[in-house]
C-alpha cells in the first residue's frame, strides 16, 4: 500500500488546518471515494514498513522503573521572540521526588537524583532542524535566582545525539542547572530558541516534544503510580469497565509527552489566579493515551497538590481564598467534531484518583454531556471548545459549562479536587470518540497537533481588586537577555505581565510568599505561611524602584503587539510605569487602566498543561477476501493479532461493524501473489440492518494496539446472480457480474449487467482500457486483470446452454419464478432495464444488459411443448353472444403418421355444434376460416372444410399443422385432394397450441325451374350441338298445360355421377304448385332456398326430374320412399342415356289429355339445364338456381331401368307403356369396352332375343 506518511507538504497542512478548524465547516470523515476511468486499487500491501517516521522507538534493553519519581511534569508553556527576532519556544520540565516514608507528600528527598542520570529530550525532526541549539539552554524556574543574582543556564548544545540528530540525551544536572540542596521538588524551562531564518510561516503545524529519564543501569522511569499501579491505560472505576490498554505499545508508559502549538491554541485569554500560591500544584502533568480499540480517548491528569487543601475544612465545596474552584479542558476543535455522544448527549466521563490511580470509595463519576463544552474562536480559522466543571457560585459568562452535582457541592474533593499532600493525584478523563473521524485526522496530519489542555481554573478573587493596564506598541520594544524590567507597583501587590494576548510570554510579578494566620490555616501542624516564596522571580529592590524581573532570553516586542499586566492589589491607579533597563539605557513605559474587577478566567498558578496525542507508527492495511452484498460473513487477515478491524462504508465513512482478528497466525494469497502471506484472520458478521450495494466501496482499518489506525484498504463489493434453472430440482448456476468503472454513489455511476459499456476493462497489465481494446480483461475484487478462463467464464451472462427440462423449451430468464409459460407470454413481458424494476412485483424479462445493483436470483422460463392442440370453434353467426366449441386433440394423436378429425357438422338435432347454435338465418354452413370474415372474393373451396382430417408435418424442420377434405369425392379419385397448411399456426401457449377457427356461411339459393316444349325431331337436333341448340319451343298448348307436369328437385356432391346412390332427395322436393313471378310474368315452379353445399364444403349438383302430376300415386313420401328402397331412376322416373356434359340425363314421361272426347298420349324426353356450372362459388355470395325443362316430344319412351348391383344375374325393366316392340341392351365391360348389342322382339306378348345367352320374361308391370 506504502505506508501513509502523516508529516506531508507545509502547504497542504497549512490548507488543510485552515479548512479543518473552521468553525463553521462540519466534520466529514474525509470520504475517499473512487474515481471514475482510473485503475481500481484496494490499497492493500504488506510492506513491513510501518510508519516510522518521527517514531521515537525504545531500546529494548532498558528495563522500566517507577522509583524516585512521585510525578514527572513536562509541558509547552508559549512562545515569544527574543531581541534578535528569533523565536522562542518554552518547555517546562518539573520533577516532585518520591516520598520514601509513608507520608508520600515531603519533598525533601533526593530520590530522582538519586535513581535517573538522564534526560533524553526528542524533538519532532520536522522542528528540530529549525532549532539553534547554541542558542537553546536550560535554566530553573523553581527554585529562582533572583534578581540580582544571575541565573545558570546550561546550552543544549552539550546534549549528545547518540539516538539521531533529533533526541538530545543530558545530564539531569544539565537540565535542571541549579538543584536544592536537599529537595528534589524543582522546575526547569528549556528555552528552544530557532533559528534566526525561521518564521511563523515556516511553522505551518504542531510538533511532538518528548521527554525520557534513563540512567547507567540501563532503566527507563515508567509512569505508574507511586505505588506500582498501571495507571495509565487503566479503566479501573469506569462506567464500562474495558480491559486495560497497554499504554506501552505507543511508549506512552515511559514518555513524557507535550507539544508545541502553531496552528492551534489553548487556555488563551486566561491568566493566573496568582492571590492563590503559585505552589498550590507543585508539578502537574499529562497523559494521553488513545484506545483505538475500544474508541476511548484517556486523558490522565495529574499533579503534586501542595497542603492547602485536605481535611474537610478547607476548599471542600470548591471555595479557597475568596475563589470558586473548578477544574477545564481545553481541547482542538477536531477533537470535540470526533466525540461520539450517547441517546443522552453523554460524550465522557471525569474520576478523580488517588496517588496510585485508585479511590477507596470516595471518588464519584461525573459524566461529561456534549452541550456541556464552550467554544472560543481564536481566529476566523481556528477556535477550541472546552469543558468546564465548576461549584454553581462560580463567576463567568461562559454559558455552556456543568455543574457540580447536587449531592456533591459539599464535596468537591471527591469529584475533581482530591488535593491532600500528596506525590501525585489524577483527574481522568474518558472521551468516547469516533474512530472514523480519528482516523481521517491520523492519515492526514501529525497526531500531536491533536492536543488537549487541563486546569484547574478559578474565577475572579473578591480579597483583592483586579485591574488590567496595558499598553499597545508603536515603536518596536527590543530587550537584550540579561536586560531587566522595572515595575512601579505597590509593595503587597501582585501581578501578571503578559506581551501579547494570546499564549505568549507570561511572567509574575510581586512576593509570591503566601502568609495566612495561624488561626486560618494551621491544622496537623501544617503551616503555609512558608510556601511560594521560592516562586518570586521579580523580587521587590527599594533601591531599583519596584520588582524586577531578569528577562532570561531576551524579548522583543514589534509594533502592534499589547503589553499586559494585571494586577491584584487593594489599589487601583489609572497608570503604571515600567522601565527597561539594559545597561546603562533606561526607557519607561506607561500602561495604562483598562479593565478593573473583570469576570474573566484565570488558571490556577502552575495547574495548565498540555499535551498530545502522539502515536508515530501506522498498522498496515488488512486484506480482506472476496466478498458479495449477499454475503453474511465478510472475512479476511490483519497483520496483528487482536487487530480491531473496522468496516466502513466510504461514501459517509461509519463504521458499521467491527471485528476482531484471532491471534492464530496462518497463510492466505492476496493481489493474486503465489507466494502465501501470513496473518491472522477476522469475520465480519454483516449487519441484517446494513445495506451493501454491488461496487460500493467499503474501506477496512486495522486498529492494532500501538498503531493508529491504519489508512483504508478499499474494496468493492460485488455482486452474484443465481441462475435457477427451474427444471424440477434445485440445481442453479451462479455468475459473478463484472466490475463497474465506477464505484457505487460516485457522480456518474450507473449499474452494469453482464454486459454494456460502463464495464471496468482492464489490460494485461491491469490498467484501464477502453471496451473496444481488441485485448481487454474483466478486474477481480482487487482490481486486478483476470486472465484464467474459467474466472471470466463465471463473469459472462449465463445463456441457458445444456438446459433441458423433459417436455419443455427454455425461452430466458425472469425476475420472479413461474411453473411454466407461453412464448407469447415471455415476449410480452417487459425487459428489466432499471434498478427499480426490481422492487417491483411485476415479473421482468431479465437479460445480459439488465442492470444489477445486488445480487440476484432470477429463474429459467420454460414454455411446455405443446402436448395439446386446442381447436376453438366460432359459431360466428353474428350474434350477440359468441358460441364456441373446444376440441382438444393430443398431440401424439396428430403426430408421427396420425391423423384426427374436427368435429362434424351436421345441420340436424343431436348433433353438437348445431345444437349450441352453429346456425344462421338464411344461410348455410360451409367451412371454416382463421378469421371472422372473409374477404368478398373468398371461395368455398379456400375454406378449411367441416370434419377435416388434422395432422402435423415437419415442413422446413418446424412442425406445422395441416388439414384437408375427410372424404374422397368418388370412388375413383379424379382430383388432388391435398393437406391444407394451416396460415397462422397455433402459438404454443405453456402447452397448449390454439387455433381459433370461425364458422363460415353462405347465403342460401333461390331455386325456380321454367318449362318449355319442343315437337317430334327437334330431340335429334338438340343432341348433335346441345350448347348451339336455337330451337324455337312450340306454344304450350300444342302440348300440356303446366299444371299436369310436377318436378322432383335431386342434388348429389358427386358431380354428373351416374350411380343413384349418391343421390338424395331433399325435402320438398316435389313441387306441383306454380308460383306467378311478376318480374317474368309467368308461373313458375319454386323451391325453398337451398343449400349449394353440403357440410364439408362440397358444391351440390342439382338434378331437376319431371313427370305428370298424380294425385294419389306420386305423392312426395311415396316417392322418397320408392327412390330410397330401390335406387333407381325409374323410380323417380329418370333414364340415364348417355355421358353428354351438356345432356346426361334425360326425364322419360307420357302425358296424357283428351281432346274432343279423344285421349291423346304423348312421350317426352326431357332434360333439365341450369345456370349453376358457371356460377363462382364465393362463400358471402350466392346466385340463384334457374332450371329450364326442355321437353322433347319422342314417339319411343326409353326402357325404364331398375337398380342393378354387382353380382345381379338379372336387369329387371318397367313394362313400355307405348306398346314398344322391341328391346336394345349392351353392356360395358370393366375394360370399358363395348358389346354388342343385343336385340328383345316382342312376338305376340312373348319375347325372344337373337342370343340364346340371355332370355327375357315378362311378369306384372315388369
């Protein structure tokens, strides 16, 4: 990954505080979202290099040791210029020695001398090059020389460097320069004074300053507690009682620990409460130890209080030398954007302790609420935000601040002011932070800038008047080191001068020997009158004119600054003069009253201290394994052991779940390296709650013990489909879809299927390519080119191939699962084309484009075979309601050489399509078509026909379905009777195929008939041009009237046919009543309307007989009777002559009338034309039937034949009713040749042929 550098750019730092301490910018956990078009990286690497830069590491060699050390204190106090210009920057190092009898509070022991030999002092290399270390030194500030004897200072230029360039090593003697004789109770500054090219714009950041006591026995002093306890780390006391953090994995232990502020400020605008005895806090210091396992922030403030408090009748309630006492924290502005609060507001908790980090019930919890902190902008960039608990009599105008609980106001030392005489006490602080935004801070800046400051602090003391003075500069003020400054203040006052109004250079003024009588203070032989006096560095010389003060390093004060005293006395004059002197120059200076008795903030002298966070060393990234948004488990491997690892999702930056790593350590493969890894694994349980989207970029952290959290690693969740195959068993196929270029929520993203153009393509070498490289490659979860070609198979769509499912067809895929489904159905559906199609409960058609934003079940279509063909039948009659009839026939029925059948129709009772209503008024049925209506120029003879014969044929490797006529015309077939292919064939509708078939009508015929009458002869020129025939008829009254001749109306769908059984006679069919037609102007024989079709479609041939009407003997049942039994055409009285299409058939009567008391006989031949051979057949169209008889008069009638079937051995002939004599018979043989005739003589009543063959006999009328 290479390791994240925290110390970066002087520039960008400078930019990125600017924007970070703004007040009015809100914290955004600094989301590193993926970019478009640029390669996918995870960040993932094992460099085994930890950031170690600026890490102060500890020689294993050394040994921990608590002893000689009641409390160790080493604090940034502010910085200034000196009178060349340069800055200087003081550090305070403060020692209170371990009491070695049981009193632990005497400091008149020896015990650090005598234990530690030196003080190692490290110096953020990022100042230390700035430092002149000629001009830097050590000198007291407690006990003082002073004025006018002359302070030693040692240069930090006898320091050694045996650790680096940055980490000076000297003799404690060299650091604290002037040690008491018998105390080891003693403060010293370091002066670090820069070099005189370096300025505030150099100084872009905050730097670490740490400090170690080591000594020849090769010991290092660790931080416990006077009695041994681990202290710091410790949650003993705490509402959540965490295991203890081992303070030692960031040296926190053994190093003192502060830090030098240029971009951040704190405890600004406060001054000292100096009425209170500089010595009331003999050494304070502080610890800042950041759990970023447990996501505590653990500030342990501690201190050697003097005796001015501790028995129950002194500051018990928080009140001491007319001040209210409270303790404040001052903390940056990143750090109060980083506390997480509770339902209730509660960020932290406060515990006071005793000298070993403990209470013996006496100590109480106070929570810390976030509306409890005060804000206080330095600058338009910068402001801090501190907590305050104070008694509630306390003097101020900061609002937000707490309170001392109610059942403790009479018992503030158990809260917040332990204050017995003690080696050490401790005020601890527990913040709840958010890792999330204490990371973002870690990976982008040095940790010591996050920095807190603790007090304790007062308000205004009422014994005295407090009155300000100041003076703005408008000439520059240069005062050489050594120089002195006089002030002209009152004998008993007190004060404190300050230049400039922020943290910079502070010195008090004035006896600081604090005298209470006897009868106020003294208890158990305590006596403070004796206390403070060693703190007076600007003693009182009549001589000179006031107290004056060595100005140790030299100050110089430019233009514009504010000179600043405050003074606490009973007077208060309007001015006060001060006097530098240097040499034998003497310069006054006039400050005048500004502000008296002000409720300001003041700090309790020598109580504020300040430190930071400082942890140098950055865990590497852990690696996590393939994972998808419908994983439960998310696993992976942390370099440490017990690494808290932390996922989040990088477009808001909160954790959502944590996990620890196991402390077995095994090998796992990352970034497709084969040589194995080893580390130590974790799961994640996914939150139930916690929403991962497909390509959502989710950043791991290690939070290892000793490592601030380590920089992301980034990975993208993926997304898998499972293909269900939906066959019966449970079998699915599961495809990973490929990467998107962009990470989800990035501006521009849109989802990806398997396919489309916002696919992330990678080239061989695992940079991005465009998706119309010729060589290109899917990215894996790391973000790298897969080349194995069964990886990239499991990332393309999956088709369908080798699906089979027995008595199905796959036709795709759909979002939600059915049984089965027509194609029809499946192409209707719509295809999902958006995210939020898949919320949705409609079913979608699910493709290789189809967008996926998760991962996805869809499931495989299947459209039943067709097992069943379903012939719904239309009565389309015109009605309101439509009639329809279902025929389901099974496909195996109609397949492999089977045939079915529609059903019939008949038009007759009892037959099922005619009884549910396949009828029309004035029409007949004909066929069947796939539509309702037909086109005026349909024939019948294009129509599917009734009781059709159905089958499928394989036609151009689809099977199709076929119908044709069930019935062959004639015995003899003489035309092509061909399968008809269906036009629109049945869809397969989830098994079943459907054709929809309409019922055809056609308008019934008009049938009429005329009569005409032609004389002997006229017959023979009839038959040689039938068609040509232009005889003139004879006038009806040459022959019979109309009313003597009646018609018989036949019909055959055989054609001119000459076998009578394939006749019928139709019902009222004999007609002897004449119709007047008014348009003809004659009578007329008339029919019902008729059918010109049978059922199937068949065109009806019409035959028209004649004969004379009878009264009784020829009535229509006797006829149809006579017919039906005998077949033949004597019995309706037709002779079959010849095979003439013009004249087959011809009608043998006698006719009969007499005349003047004569009957005359007349026989006729008579033949019967129509218009209908010509007649098209369209199917929503009919002409009507017009016959015309001609009647040919004969003087022969023609034998009248009976039926003949095969086998007959006899030709059985009516009698002649015209006295014929003879007899002609020839046969046909089935060569169709012709005999030769044979001659019947009627000789007498007896008949005699000239072949003995055949003999003729004669019995009744036969």
């Amino acid at each position: 990954m290479g390791v994240k550098k925290y110390k970066t750019n002087n520039k960008f730092i400078m930019r990125f505080w600017i924007a970070l301490l703004t007040v009015i910018m809100v914290f955004s956990g600094l989301s590193n979202n993926i970019k478009a078009a640029e390669p996918y990286t995870t960040n993932f690497d094992w460099d085994n290099a930890d950031e170690l830069e600026h890490e102060w590491p500890l020689d294993p060699n050394l040994t921990k040791s608590y002893a000689g050390i009641g409390t160790a204190g080493f604090s940034y106090n502010r910085y200034y210029y000196n009178n060349n210009g340069q800055i200087v920057i003081e550090i305070e190092l403060s020692i209170f020695p371990d009491d070695t009898t049981a009193f632990d509070f005497g400091s008149n022991f020896r015990t650090f001398r005598a234990q530690w030999d030196y003080a190692n002092i490290f110096i953020d290399p990022n100042l230390a090059d700035k430092v002149d270390v000629n001009d830097s030194f050590f000198m007291m500030s407690y006990p003082v020389e002073a004025y006018p004897n002359t302070q030693n200072e040692v240069s930090l230029s006898v320091a050694t460097t045996p650790e680096g360039n940055n980490i000076y090593k000297l003799d404690i003697d060299e650091v604290f320069p002037n040690m008491p004789l018998y105390s080891d109770y003693m403060k010293s500054k370091l002066y670090l004074v820069l070099k005189d090219d370096v300025t505030l714009d150099n100084l872009q950041e905050d730097y670490a300053i740490q400090l170690r006591y080591t000594n020849d026995s090769n010991q290092v002093y660790e931080q416990r507690g006077t009695k041994g306890n681990q202290v710091l780390g410790s949650y003993y006391g705490h509402i959540v009682e965490h295991e203890t953090f081992d303070a030692s994995v960031n040296n926190d232990d053994v190093t003192l620990k502060t830090m030098v502020p240029f971009q951040t400020a704190s405890m600004t605008n406060t001054i000292p409460n100096i009425v209170m005895p500089p010595d009331t806090m003999r050494v304070v210091a502080q610890s800042i130890v950041y759990d970023n396992v447990n996501g505590t922030l653990n500030i342990y403030y501690r201190q050697a209080p003097n005796h001015y408090w501790y028995t129950n009748r002194y500051a018990n309630n928080g009140y001491f030398l007319s001040s209210w006492i409270g303790i404040r924290q001052v903390m940056d502005s990143r750090i109060y954007d980083a506390l997480k609060q509770d339902e209730n507001g509660v960020v932290g908790y406060m515990k006071m302790f005793d000298l070993n980090g403990v209470g013996s019930g006496w100590n109480v919890t106070t929570s810390i609420n976030i509306n409890e902190f005060s804000e206080n902008q330095i600058n338009s960039d910068i402001s801090t935000y501190s907590y305050m608990l104070v008694p509630r009599g306390f003097k101020t105008d900061i609002t937000n601040k707490a309170f001392v609980p109610n059942n403790q106001v009479n018992n503030v030392k158990s809260v917040y002011l332990h204050g017995h005489k003690k080696e050490a006490d401790f005020v601890r602080f527990i913040y709840y932070v958010d890792k999330n935004k204490m990371d973002a801070l870690f990976n982008e800046i040095n940790s010591s800038s996050l920095s807190l400051s603790t007090s304790y602090v007062t308000d205004r003391p009422t014994e005295t008047t407090q009155t300000e003075y100041r003076l703005t500069v408008t000439e520059e003020i240069v005062i050489t080191k050594g120089a002195k400054i006089i002030f002209d203040l009152p004998r008993k006052s007190r004060s404190v001068f300050k230049v400039g109004l922020g943290n910079n250079y502070e010195r008090f003024i004035g006896d600081m020997k604090t005298k209470r009588p006897a009868t106020e203070m003294y208890n158990y032989g305590v006596d403070p009158s004796d206390y403070g006096e060693a703190y007076t560095a600007a003693k009182y010389f009549a001589t000179e004119g006031g107290f004056v003060l060595n100005v140790e390093a030299g100050l110089k004060i430019p233009v514009g600054e504010v000179i600043n005293l405050i003074m606490f006395d009973e007077t208060s004059p309007q001015t006060v003069t001060i006097t530098v002197v240097d040499g034998a120059t003497s310069t006054n200076y006039t400050l005048r009253k500004h502000l008296v008795n002000e409720n300001r903030l003041y700090t309790m002298p020598n109580a504020n201290v300040r430190a930071g966070i400082v942890i140098n060393r950055s865990a590497n990234t852990p690696h996590v394994d393939e994972f998808f948004t419908d994983s439960i488990n998310i696993t992976g491997h942390s370099k440490y052991p017990f690494a808290l690892v932390s996922m989040r999702k990088v477009v808001d930056d909160e954790v959502f779940k944590e996990a620890y790593s196991t402390t077995v350590l095994e090998e796992f493969y990352a970034e497709g390296n084969p040589t194995a890894l080893e580390g130590y694994a974790f799961v994640f349980d996914v939150p139930s709650n916690i929403e991962i989207k497909k390509d959502m970029a989710i950043n791991f952290s290690n939070a290892a013990v000793g490592y601030f959290r380590s920089t992301p690693s980034t990975y993208r969740a993926q997304a898998r489909v499972t293909f269900v195959k939906n066959d019966g068993t449970d079998m699915t196929e599961v495809r990973i879809v490929p990467m998107n270029e962009k990470a989800y929520n990035d501006t521009g993203y849109a989802a990806n299927g398997f396919e489309g153009n916002n696919i992330l393509w990678l080239d061989a070498n695992g940079a991005v390519t465009d998706s119309s490289a010729a060589v290109k490659y899917f990215s894996d979860y790391e973000g790298k080119p897969i080349k194995d070609q069964s990886e990239i198979d499991k990332r393309k769509f999956y088709t369908g191939e080798g699906l089979t499912r027995e008595g199905y067809k796959f036709l795709g895929w759909s979002t939600k699962q059915v049984e089965s489904m027509s194609l029809q159905t499946f192409n209707n559906l719509s295809t999902l084309t958006s995210l939020d199609q898949w919320e949705e409960d409609k079913n979608y058609i699910f493709t290789e484009q189809s967008p996926i934003d998760e991962s996805r079940t869809v499931y495989a279509v299947w459209e039943k075979q067709t097992a069943t063909y379903q012939f719904i039948l239309h009565a389309n009659n015109g009605g309101a309601e439509d009639i329809t009839y279902t025929l389901e026939i099974p496909v195996g029925n109609i397949s492999g050489g089977n045939t079915e059948e529609l059903t019939a129709y008949l038009k007759s009772t009892g037959n099922i399509l005619y009884d549910l209503g396949f009828v029309k008024d004035n029409h007949y049925f004909v066929g069947w078509a796939e539509t309702e209506e037909v086109s005026g120029t349909t024939q019948v003879h294009e129509l599917y026909t009734n009781h059709s014969e159905i089958k499928l044929t394989e036609i151009e490797s689809k099977l199709k379905l076929q119908l044709r006529l069930n019935e062959e015309p004639a015995a003899v077939v003489t035309h092509e009777n061909p399968w008809k292919t269906v036009v629109n064939q049945p869809i397969n509708n989830d098994g079943v195929a459907t054709l929809h078939l309409y019922a055809q009508y056609k308008p019934l015929l008009e049938m009429e008939a005329d009569i005409q009458w032609f004389g002997l002869g006229e017959k023979e020129i009839f038959e040689q041009d039938p068609e040509g025939y232009s005889g003139t008829p004879d006038p009806e009254n040459l022959h019979f009237d109309r009313k003597n001749v009646a018609m018989v109306l036949l019909r055959t769908t055989e054609g001119k046919t000459l076998d009578p059984t394939k006749y019928e006679i139709i019902e009222g069919f004999y007609v002897k009543d004449l119709v007047y037609d008014e348009i003809k102007q004659k009578w007329l024989w008339k029919w019902q309307p008729q059918e010109g079709h049978d059922a199937n479609g068949r065109k009806y041939s019409y035959l028209m007989t004649e004969f004379s009407t009878q009264v009784e003997e020829h009535t229509e049942e006797s006829i149809i009777n006579h017919f039906n039994t005998n077949r033949t055409w004597t019995s309706v009285y037709i002779t079959m002559i010849a095979h003439s299409d013009y004249l087959s058939k011809y009608t043998a009567l006698s006719l009969s009338k007499v005349e003047n008391d004569i009957t005359i006989y007349k026989s006729y031949l008579a033949v019967a034309t129509s218009n209908q051979p010509t007649a098209i057949q369209y199917v929503n169209s009919t002409e009507a039937y017009s016959f015309l008889l001609k009647n040919f008069e004969v003087s022969i009638l023609p034998a009248m034949i009976n039926r003949i079937q095969e086998n007959h051995t006899e030709v059985v002939i009516n009698k002649p009713t015209d006295g014929a004599k003879y007899l002609y018979l020839r046969l046909e043989t089935s060569e169709n040749v012709i005999s030769d005739s044979y001659e019947f003589k009627n000789v007498d009543g007896t008949w005699i042929t000239n072949n003995g063959s055949y003999s003729i006999t004669e019995s009744d009328d036969k």
